[in-house]
C-alpha cells in the first residue's frame, strides 16, 4: 500500500487560472525548494479546464503545467483527477494519474488506512455519471474536436465568471451518504466540496482558489494551512 508520508501536502480545487494566484504561488514555491514536501497530493480540479489530447487547452494553461511537470521529475506527486481535469497521463507522465474510474485509493497515514478520492464519485446522481463518462471518452473528445475552440472558449468564459466559494447547506447529510461507499477505512479524504471541514472521520479539504489554504501532514494529522 502507497504511504502518506509527514510533510505530504494535499492541493485540491485551485481552480487555476480564473481564481487567484495561489496555485502558481505555490508551484514557484516547491519548484524553486522553498517549500520541499516529500509528496505533492493534487486532489482534483486543480485546474478551471484541462484535459489531455488537446493543444489549445494545454497552452491556455502552460505556465501551471511546466511547474507540474518539472516538480514531478522530483517530488512523487498524485493526481486524482477531477470533473475539471482529466485524461491527464498524457500531460504529465512523471505523475501517478487516478482516474474517476480508479478512485478511491487507499493509503496508509501511520497506522492508518485512508480513502482518497476527488470526491465527485458517491453521492452523484446518474445523470451526471452518465455526463462524466461521456466527457472523458476518447470518442467524445475526437467528435468534439471540429468545434473544440468554440466549445473551450464559450466553457472558459463561463467558468472565469462561475462563483465557487459556497457554504455546504447539508454537508453533515452528504458526507454520511458517501462514507457508506468507503468500507473498512480509517479516514477519508476528499475535495471537490470546498469546505475545509470535518465531519466523523471526514476530511473535505479546502479549496485553494476559496480558503486559500492546503492540507499538510503533521505527526500524522491532516492540517489546513495557508502556504503562501
Ligand atoms: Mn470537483
């Protein structure tokens, strides 16, 4: 089993490039070993819009993915991809990259097991696994591929405008619905709801464009802490 090591720093829903400059602050950060975490824990939605197989969405965020890349060449870094970034094995090679398919993972924390996952799999109606699915096919993206600039730029425009900082109305409810998935774990580990909060043995990360803050492993306990 894959350990999560003391120092470990979980990054999840930067939203990068519409919400703030916290990712690419934190990027330069450990690229340039200001900051030097064993493991870098990319929880999903890191990025607005990005998926693999496609130029224009990958130059739209270039800067973020050549910091990725070369951190990657040197720090063990995990990708669990989100609803907003996927088919990504391709833009980062050096990565271990989870799939929606291959989520949750377990890891142990000291003695303990823990589920991780971006946190968009349980709890989710069938309509949107459906959407999910057919986003991430190949044969989506190939069909899609005539009007990609179109469909990019009207999506990236939306996305700039969208406001996804929210308090959780039901987060406590929600969160007893999804840990019935996670059988025969300690904790668990999600982002995607943006919280920064805990609830039983739950942990809804913060989101980095909203809290500014990033979860960080210390004697064996999940912190929320501002990086920069
Ligand atoms: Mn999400």
């Amino acid at each position: 089993m894959n350990q999560i090591k003391e120092g470990a720093i979980f990054v999840a829903d930067a939203h990068y490039p519409h919400h703030g400059e916290a990712f690419i602050t934190l990027l330069r950060a450990i690229e340039q070993e200001e900051i030097t975490p064993p493991q870098l824990f990319l929880m999903g939605d890191n990025f607005d819009l990005l998926f693999g197989y496609n130029r224009y969405i990958v130059g739209y965020n270039q800067e973020a993915i050549d910091l990725l890349q070369n951190i990657s060449k040197r720090i063990t870094c995990y990708y669990f991809e989100g609803n907003h970034d996927f088919c990504l094995k391709e833009i980062f090679p050096s990565m271990e990259v989870f799939s929606r398919a291959m989520q949750p993972v377990i890891f142990s924390l000291g003695n303990k097991r823990v589920g991780l996952s971006h946190g968009d799999r349980y709890a989710t109606s069938w309509g949107y696994n459906l959407y999910s699915t057919l986003l991430r096919s190949p044969i989506t993206l190939l069909l899609l591929r005539p009007f990609e600039r179109l469909i990019i730029d009207h999506r990236l425009n939306k996305l700039s405008q969208k406001s996804i900082c929210h308090h959780f109305e039901g987060f406590e409810k929600r969160v007893e619905r999804i840990l019935q998935y996670y059988q025969g774990v300690d904790m668990v580990i999600e982002g995607h709801f943006h919280q920064a909060k805990r609830h039983a043995h739950y942990i809804s990360l913060p989101s980095l464009a909203c809290q500014g803050e990033v979860g960080i492993v210390r004697e064996s306990q999940i912190l929320f802490e501002a990086m920069a």
